[in-house]
C-alpha cells in the first residue's frame, strides 16, 4: 500500500485485523466500481457514466414483454404491443354477456336436446304430428272466462286441422326410467292430473275450439328416450 495508509508501526505484530483496516482505508479513496448487477434501468444508470451514447440508444429499444405475472397482466402486455388484438377468453366473456334472452347450454345438454328430438321425429305418430306440412305451433287465443270474467289466453304448443277436425297437442319432457311399460300409462294419467295438465287442456279445448288434444310425452333420462301420447278423455277435461 502507498506509505501514508502503512498504518501498523514496525515491531507491532501484522494482524489481519490491522491488515484489513489499512486495506479499507485504501479502499475508500479508490473510484466506485461500476454495478454489474440489477435492474435493466440500474445497470444503464451505470452505463450512462462510461459510454452515454450507448445508453441513448438502449433508451430507444423497446422494453421486453412481461413473461410473469396473472393471465390479466399478460394479456394487458401483449396489448401494449398489439392493441387490436382479440383474446379468446374475451369472446366468451361477451357471448355469455349478451345472450340475447337465449339460454346457454353445455355441449352435452345440446347433446341430449338431440337425442330427444331424434326420438321425437323417428316415433311413428309422434313424428308425423311434429312434422305435419299444416301444422301451427305456438298460437295465442283469447277468451273470457264465464266464472269470473277475467281475460284467458292458451297457447297449445301444435295444432292441425284435419279436414275440419281441429287437433291440439303439447309437448312434455318428462323423468321416468324405473317403471314397466304395462305400467306407463296409469302412470302418466297420475302425472297429468297431479301436474293439472288437464284443466289447461280443457282450456284449450274452449278457448281455440279444438276438438281433440293430445299430450306427447318424451322421457328425458340420458340413452333412454321412450316416447308415449295420451289422448285428454272427456272424462279427463271434466274433472
């Protein structure tokens, strides 16, 4: 070391402590290093000391993309780069958002909607009611009801009119896998009655003038889409 930082004085031991506290005091007249490590913006700090040219240049790179962080920030990086672009999760954030009064359903309900309808279309009467070339669906009628007066609208969901008979029927899903087939009919003249289908039927019957009506029932269970019509008896619309 230069003579004026010999600090230890001949015939006293050189102890590394008093070596280390020479070598400090050297140290601190000594220029600060420049940093080698850091942050991006640390570093041409320190760079900006030697070449700032260089660092003038750096300045006008664009910065790297974020490559951590939430699926939010990283969609809001590449954004910054490409403002227009569209991310998927975006379209189906807006889809389910502007449904438009549409129901959405998962691709395996959409699956058994199929699989109703093919039962449907393939029955042999069921079919041929579902597809007639003169049927109406979904029509509104309206009447007074004599007991209280008040305004009554029915909408059956099919009617035909064969050659001056005039044909109503309604569509119902319904869950019913665990009953014999000699059974099924009783069954379903239960379920009319305690879901008071007929009273709506015979409204149907009054306010749009049919003379028959018809329920087709499908079963809705998942590979077990049996189909079934029961007819409302007279007997049926006057209870």
């Amino acid at each position: 070391l230069p003579e004026e930082f010999q600090r230890i004085e001949n015939g006293t031991k050189h102890t590394a402590t008093a070596m280390k506290a020479c070598i400090k005091e050297y140290n601190v007249t000594l220029p600060a290093p420049v940093k080698t490590s850091g942050s991006r913006d640390a570093l041409l700090e320190q760079l900006a000391i030697i070449n700032p040219d260089l660092v003038a240049q750096e300045a006008q790179k664009s910065s790297p993309l974020k490559v951590s962080g939430t699926k939010a920030d990283l969609i809001q990086a590449v954004k910054s780069v490409n403002p227009a672009v569209v991310f998927a999760d975006e379209l189906l954030d807006a889809w389910r958002e502007n449904t438009e009064g549409k129901v959405l359903v998962t691709r395996q309900q959409l699956s058994t909607a199929l699989n109703i309808q093919k039962a449907l279309l393939e029955h042999p009467t069921a079919g041929k009611l579902l597809t007639h070339p003169s049927r109406a669906v979904e029509v509104s009628y309206f009447g007074i009801d004599e007991e209280t007066g008040l305004e009554v609208r029915v909408r059956p969901d099919l009617e035909l009119d064969m050659g001056g008979l005039r044909i109503g029927a309604d569509l119902k899903t319904i869950s019913m896998w665990n009953i014999k087939q000699e059974g099924l009919r009783a069954k379903l003249h239960r379920e009319i009655i305690d879901r008071d289908y007929h009273l709506s039927a015979a409204m149907y019957c009054e306010t749009a003038a049919l003379d028959q009506f018809f329920w087709i029932f499908v079963n809705k269970d998942e590979n077990y889409h049996w189909v079934a019509i029961i007819e409302a008896s007279t007997e049926l619309l006057e209870l």
